[in-house]
C-alpha cells in the first residue's frame, strides 16, 4: 500500500515556444506511514510534483499508483483519491469562502457525499485537533489571525481523512511561533493517525527536526533521497543548488573548522548539544 | 486548466509595425474601421484588404494569430449574416421553407459579413504588435485634450492599466483556488446549471477577497512611492514621433482620400 511514481515528467506549455520541464523523470516510492520532507529550491518542482499525487495535475510522460491501481486509469476515481491524498496548498487560508469556520471545514467532508452527522462530526474532529479553541468555530474565518486560518484550512482537509497527507510550504509567512505550532502540530496528527506526512518546505531547519525521509529536488529531479542525517552530509552539494543544511550543521562545520574535534552529522539542536557537551567532558 | 486561455493579445516579435508609436497605430485603426463605412462597393474593399494585407505582411505577426481573434465574434459573424441574408425586402432569389432570399439580401449580408471581418482583423493588428502599456499610453497622450473639459484622462488611463495588468494576475489566482477546491472535492464542471452556478462560490468567494486585498496593497505601495494623479507627473519614456511615425501619417492620409473618392464617385448600394 503506497504512493509510486513511475518515470513521471511533465511540461508545462506544450506546443509553444514557453516549454518548461518541470518534473524530470521522477521515481518515488512513498510507503504508508513515513514522514517525508520534500525540499527543493524556488521553481525545482516541488509544488508540481505534490498536485500529480492527487491527480491535480496529469504526467506527460510516466505513471503514478495508488495502493497499485494508476490513477489516471479510465476507472479509477480521483474524487475519492483527493480524500485519500490530502493536499494543503501554499497560504491555504486564501481558498476559506464559507460564512463561519465550522461549514467551511464541512465543505470537504459533505464533498465526499457522507450524510450531515458524519460531515459535522469529522469537522469538529478536525477543528479539534488543530487545537482552535470552540469559541472560535462559528465566527466568520476572515476574522481570525492569520495562523488560526491556516488551522481551519488545514482541518478543511483533514475532516476529509486523508490517508496521505502532503502540506505544500504550511509554514510560510508566519512568525516563527506560527511555525512552531503549525510544524508541532502536524508531526502530533500524524503520531496519532499514523499516516503518510509529506512536508514540503524549501527550509531545512523545518524539516530536520521532524522527517524520517530528505527527498532534494532540483531543477525538476530528483537528486537526494536518504535520510536526513545522509542527505545534510553532502553540504557542498546542496549548497550549490541554494539550498543551504540546518543552521546548527553550519555550526558543527564552523567549530571543527576552529580546531574543535566534534563530529558534523548533528542535525538538531540537540543532537549538537550531546556532541558539544561529548566533546567537553 | 485556466492558464492556457491566452488572453494576452500581444504578440512579441521585432518589426516596423511594432515600433510605432501607439498613437499612430491607434489613429490607424480609427481610420481604417471609419474607411470600412465610407466605401460601399467591391473596389472600396479591395483596397481596404490590399492595405489590412500589407499591414499584416509589415507587422511578421502569422495570420493566424488575427483568424485567432475571428473565434471570438463568429458567432455574431453568422447571427448577422443570416438575419441579413433573410430579412432584407427586395427582389426574391429564392426560397427555403417561410424564409426568402433576396438579392438585396445576399448583397447586405455579404458586405456586412466582411465588414465586420476586416473590422476584427483590423484592430487585431493593432493590439497583436503594440503592449497593453503601450496602447493606455497612446491613448492617455491622445485624450489629453479632454482635460480641459475635466475628463479625468490620466485617472482613466492608469485604472485600463491596471486592469490589464491584473487579468493575468487573477487568471493565476483562479487557477490556484480552482486547484484547491478540487483537492477538496469540488468539481466545477457536473451537474445542471444551478449546481454548477452553485459551485461557483467557493471559487468566487476567495477570489473577490484576493482581488480586494490586492488592490488595497496596490493601493497601499502607490501612496507609498507618493503617487499623487497626474498632475505634474513626467514619464520615464515619453512619447515622440519619429520619421516613420509621420511617414505612417502620409500613407494613412493618402488611404482614406483614396477611400473616400471610391466611395464618392462609384454609385452607392451595389457591390459585386
């Protein structure tokens, strides 16, 4: 049971002179339950890689399965793939329309066809577990601060129970307590649900932290895919691509470069700290 | 999805016609839709092709960029050509069940259908070889007498530039929010009109509130910098003729009296 792309490019502006590829032959094997960071620089193909997993977008070239059926198949319903692959656009706060939080989450859900008990019932589940407090459900969305907007639209995806669940950048344009939360939040649904999480942020910081997997793009391929600790090893590399390793890495490097004998794997804070301290004893 | 729709009518390629200046192509067009209705008879609009067929020739723009634009008014094109054809009195050709042809008839539809052809194809040169920008700047600079009526001519010719400069803007929007709807299940293309008008909402909610926030930032950003109207405002590239601009005048000058001595010396009504 998973997410496989198979040999997937696409271009955009077939039959002009504007033709851009921008996904290169992609293979990606996503299995149920990891949590991966997609990273990549401005224009890799990041965004246009996570609308083919919902069938937003059609391959020009390749094929994608889910669960082994390929979802541009004739009969194969991409409805019910766009419950099963659940996709948060950039600032998703932009896509609120209804007249208070509670029916805007309800939008998906009743999307689905399920009857109003169960519609409401999964919106009160999800706004739930973004953790918007219940005073907040029948105010209208454009009232709310901009991180609590960006819950309710995430919670407009989740009332639809995603078994996949992939956040394009959902940390952009907050504060860096908005990113906290909004980061904390989703590495907690996807502990309690146990589903595929697949996050896409063009910070390492963000995703060091969190993810089990690192898949580098650039320039619409696929150049790393390992784990993070694997992926952050190749410093240079991913420099040159603009992308940069988390912040307390370029540390690790800058006092071993002093003279310091510390090892430079550490990804996070503290894992850093354990080695400092290792290297102090 | 939506992207493809190309609405942005320019067409980027390097030649005489491009390099006008917008006032003379604007001039241009006037003249040559006024030329349409002066000449009445085969002659008048065989010149008129002769000299539509030379602009686009000098303009490197693919014909089939101005047939693009015919799309759009073909419909109009056949709904007049058939009222024309079927509802002008006169001498009966023939007949198709109540309606009859009449050779007055065949005449009006025919003259109007290439009217309106040429009169497309016409000002589909015109915004084919010259950017929007271009074009409110022409027109700015051409109104510019009307303000001492107190038509507000700078204010008018900012908000068309505006306008034009946000269509794609907002085609990219909907595109965005389109996508993002769909990836909660909505679909925008099922069931009657009433659903589908229905389905609209979640569309159109969110880009109404996108079009305003923008504008207001816009807004925001040109106060900012101080923008204050037109009054004493200077331009980084001010409009001026050149030698070819002025050559333009003559020929135009020279097409028109030819136009109009056809339409005045050969008898009105009959074409063909």
């Amino acid at each position: 049971m998973a997410l496989i792309l198979d040999h997937v490019t696409y271009e955009y502006g077939r039959g002009t002179e504007l033709l851009v590829r921008a996904l290169n032959d992609v293979n990606l094997v996503i299995p149920d339950g990891q949590f991966i960071g997609l990273i990549g620089h401005t224009g890799s193909g990041k965004s246009t890689l996570v609308q083919h997993l919902n069938g937003l977008l059609a391959p020009t070239s390749g094929h994608i399965y889910y669960n082994g059926e390929d979802i541009h198949d004739k009969d194969f319903s991409r409805r019910r793939l766009r419950s099963k692959v659940g996709l948060v656009f950039q600032y998703p706060e932009h896509q609120l329309f209804e007249t208070d939080v509670f029916t805007d989450v309800c939008f998906g859900p009743r999307n689905l066809g399920l009857d109003r008990k169960e519609t409401e019932l999964r919106a009160y589940e999800a706004l739930k577990q973004v953790g918007l407090p219940d005073d907040c459900f029948y105010q209208p969305p454009f009232d709310l601060s901009g991180g609590q907007k960006r819950r309710v639209a995430i919670a407009g995806v989740l009332a639809m129970k995603p078994e996949v669940l992939v956040l394009d950048e959902p940390t952009a344009g907050l504060d860096p307590r908005g990113r906290d939360e909004i980061l904390g939040l989703v590495a907690s649904i996807r502990e309690e649900q146990n589903i595929t999480v697949i996050l896409v942020s063009h910070s390492m910081d963000d995703v060091a932290e969190y993810v089990d997997r690192v898949v580098v793009m650039n320039k619409g391929s696929v150049c790393f895919d390992d784990t993070p600790k694997r992926v952050f090893a190749h410093r240079e590399e991913l420099e040159t691509m603009g992308l940069s390793v988390p912040q307390v890495t370029d540390i690790m490097h800058a006092l071993k470069k002093a003279g310091w004998d510390v090892g430079t794997d550490a990804i996070t804070i503290e894992e850093a700290k354990e080695e400092i301290l290792r290297r102090l004893k | 999805m939506i992207r493809d729709i190309t609405l942005g009518q320019y067409y980027q390629t390097d030649s005489v016609v491009h390099r006008l200046d917008p006032r003379v192509k604007l001039i241009a067009t006037l003249l040559f839709i006024c030329s349409l209705f002066v000449v009445n008879q085969a002659a008048g609009y065989v010149v008129a092709v002769v000299f539509l067929a030379l602009a686009i020739r000098l303009s490197h723009v693919p014909f089939r960029f101005m047939v693009r634009g015919m799309r759009a008014i073909l419909f109009l094109l056949v709904l007049t050509f058939g009222f024309n054809l079927f509802l002008t009195p006169g001498e009966a050709v023939f007949q198709v069940w109540k309606l009859t042809v009449t050779r007055e008839g065949i005449t009006m539809a025919v003259k109007m259908a290439v009217r309106l052809s040429l009169l497309i194809i016409g000002s589909s040169v015109m915004t084919l070889t010259t950017t929007p920008n271009n074009l409110t700047d022409g027109l700015e600079r051409l109104l510019k007498p009307l303000q001492k009526l107190r038509v507000p001519v700078h204010e008018i010719a900012m908000m068309m530039s505006i306008a034009l400069r946000f269509i794609p803007i907002l085609l990219e929007e909907t595109d965005k929010i389109m996508k993002a709807q769909t990836a909660r299940g909505a679909s925008f293309d099922e069931g009657n009109l009433l659903q589908r008008a229905k389905s609209m909402v979640p569309l159109l909610v969110p880009l109404f509130i996108s079009a305003f926030r923008r504008a207001n930032d816009l807004a925001m950003a040109m106060e900012a910098r101080c923008y204050r109207g037109g009054d004493g405002r200077t331009k980084m590239k001010p409009l001026h003729y050149e030698k070819r601009d002025y050559l333009t005048y003559v020929v135009l000058l020279a097409y028109f009296a030819v136009c109009i001595v056809i339409g005045r010396i050969m008898p009105w009504g009959r074409i063909f």
